[in-house]
C-alpha cells in the first residue's frame, strides 16, 4: 500500500519520509510494526497519533514533537529510551501488551495521569516518568484494581519520586475506573 507520509520496511520498522512535514492528525499504516529511533522527531505539527500495530517504539522517537498530545496504542509491548520526552502529552493510556518502558520515555512536565492496563508491572527504569518535581506534583498511576500491590512493589522508587499526586494514598496507585 503506497503512503504519502510513511515507509515501512519489510520488518514492519516505520520511519517518516525524508522532507515530509506531518499534518496534525495522522494513523500509522497497518503493516508498521516498529516506530525507528528519531523517526518523528522535529514533527512541529503533530498533534495526534493513532499507532496501530506498533509493538515497538524505538528511542527518542518523538523527540522535538512539541505539540504531541494524543498517543493511540493499542499492542504496544516496548516503549524506548526518551520516547516521548518533551510532548505535550497530559495523559496516556497504556495498553495491557506493555513490556517494558525505557529511561525518560514519558519525561514530560505535564504529564498528569498515566493509566496501565497490564495485570503485571512493566519492568521500566527508575526514571521512565522523571521530571522536575513541579511536573510530578499532581501526576497519578491508574492501574487494575487486583495489581494494585505489584505495581507498589514493583515500582516503588518511581511512585514516591514521579507520582507525587500519590502522596496522599501513601504512593499507592489507584485502581482504574
């Protein structure tokens, strides 16, 4: 299927054409399974993404993307290193099939409610969700009501440093509504 924006290679890996500016709307091709490092990266348009069939995406993929705020993933299993750093994302949805989530993946200031849907934690770096402590203040973790442990378990350094909005439940996070 020809696209206007994106290649896909023959390992489903996406990256944005050479000299394509995004409109502020786009949805990855289906066969793309891979997001390649820095693929978006310097997209000033781009507001909002649906990912598809993503399992992957690579390190700093969305670097410089200053006006993203709408991430759509729906079998994502593997986000990387600064990922998302410096979008506009406020709140992110993240799909049961999450794996792993890299050093400042969701390094943004106003990032304030992430939601995993994955019964089991992630393995993520202790500063996946860092930012400066204003940007953490009011940020709350949602996960499955019966996870609830596992995730304080599991997590726990990044709940106390990057989910300050937690303070009040004892850093615990809070079950998905």
């Amino acid at each position: 299927v020809a696209d206007n924006f994106f290649n896909v290679d023959a390992d489903g890996v996406a990256t944005v054409k050479p000299n394509v500016t995004l409109p502020s709307h786009v949805t990855l091709p289906a066969n793309a399974k891979k997001i390649a490092k820095e693929a978006f990266k310097n997209q000033k348009n781009l507001e909002s993404i649906d990912l598809k069939n993503v399992e992957i995406i690579d390190e700093d993929a969305f670097i410089r993307c200053d006006k993203l705020a709408t991430v759509k993933m729906s079998v994502v299993k593997e986000i990387g290193i600064g990922a998302f750093r410096g979008t506009k994302i406020a709140e992110i949805d993240l799909p049961a099939s999450i794996q792993k989530i890299g050093r400042g993946a969701f390094e943004i200031l106003g990032l304030v409610k992430v939601t995993c849907r994955s019964t089991t934690p992630p393995t993520i770096d202790n500063y996946a969700f860092h930012t400066l402590e204003i940007g953490s203040k009011n940020r709350k973790l949602y996960v499955p009501a019966g996870s609830i442990e596992s995730y304080y378990n599991a997590w726990r350094n990044v709940l106390t440093a990057s989910f300050r909005g937690l303070e009040s439940n004892g850093h615990k996070p809070l079950p998905i509504q």
